[in-house]
C-alpha cells in the first residue's frame, strides 16, 4: 500500500530530480554547521517573578513550553529578527502621512 502523502511532501517528491549531490567537502561543512546549530546549553537566569508569569501565559497562548519561548526570543534577538511591534507601527503611521 502507498502511503498518503501531504502536500509538502508531494512538492518535495516533484523537485526531487532537480536536487544535485553535494561534494564530500560541501557535504562536511554543512554537517558542521548543523552539528553546531543543533548544540545547546543550559544557563541560569534570574528574572523577576511578573516577568516569568507573563513568559509563562505568552507561551501556553503559543502552545509550547516557557523556556522555548526564551530561547525563540533571544535567537530572534540576535538575528536581528526581533520585531517591536509598537515601533513598527509608529513608522507606518509616520509613512502614510504626507510628511
């Protein structure tokens, strides 16, 4: 029996031909970059108590555990990925004025 596939996978299997083998040597520098991607320490943090329960209702709003929402935060963070909503709309106001 085949099994179902889901839309994803479906687009995976159309482009599969068009996938090209990578060199031992790209293959190696990309398993490095995984390898150190994946790797995580535990840390110790103090935070005030109202601050850990809005992380906490912030997390199970999102459905997942406090700590990944912290992690999440603070990668986005440094990626220079974290966005500041009320500034955001600041700008766009700003934008569609006629200054």
């Amino acid at each position: 029996m085949k099994p179902k596939l889901d839309a994803a996978e479906r687009s995976i299997e159309r482009a599969a031909s068009s996938y090209r083998p990578v060199s031992g040597k790209d293959r190696k520098r990309i398993e490095t970059i995984l390898d150190r991607s994946r790797k995580s320490r535990n840390i110790n943090i103090r935070i005030s108590e109202p601050t850990l329960a809005e992380l906490k209702k912030l997390a199970e709003r999102e459905g997942l555990p406090y700590q990944t929402l912290v992690s999440s935060i603070l990668h986005k963070y440094v990626t220079n990925r974290l966005v500041d909503e009320e500034a955001i709309t600041k700008s766009l106001r700003f934008l569609r004025s006629d200054h």
